[in-house]
C-alpha cells in the first residue's frame, strides 16, 4: 500500500500532482493527473495539455489514493521508475 513513508518507492502514474516549486518559474504550479514518468522527468496530463517537468530542481504535491497530500523533493526520484521501485 502506498503511503507517505514509501511514495519514492511506488508507481507514481496515475496520481493527481500539483508542482509545489520549481527552479523553472513556468512549472510552478502545473497540475494534473501523472501519466508517464522517465528517469529525469515527469509527464502531467493538465487541462491545458500534456507538460513534460524534470525532476530535478522540483517540489512535487502528490495526492495520494487515500487522500493524503505528500511533498516530495524531485531529486529523490532521479532515477529510472523501474530501478526506484526496486530500491529497499
């Protein structure tokens, strides 16, 4: 079960985000629904289109299926999806 203290390790597709900051002025703020995550990036389905955000230099607000809003720092998700839902 996903939850706050192991979000880095789970599958993030299909969560509702919101970037909370980023080095980037034009990602602050873009929110929507992930649909797709590579190593340095990830994709977010919003009302405007698709927006591809790096991970790097990037606060993401994730909202998680029960409900909880997490914060994660993108720097804690460098590195490929499938490594990172491998790591202990």
């Amino acid at each position: 079960m996903i939850s706050c203290q192991n979000v880095t390790r789970h599958e993030l597709i299909g969560l509702d985000v919101l970037v909370a900051g980023a080095t980037n002025p034009f990602h602050a703020g873009v929110s929507g629904h992930i649909i797709d995550e590579t190593r340095n990036l990830v994709v977010i389905q919003t009302l405007a289109g698709i927006k591809k955000v790096p991970k790097s230099g990037t606060i993401f607000r994730l909202c998680l299926p029960d409900n909880t809003l997490v914060e994660i720092h993108g720097s804690a998700l460098i590195l490929a999806p499938e490594k990172r839902l491998r790591r202990a």
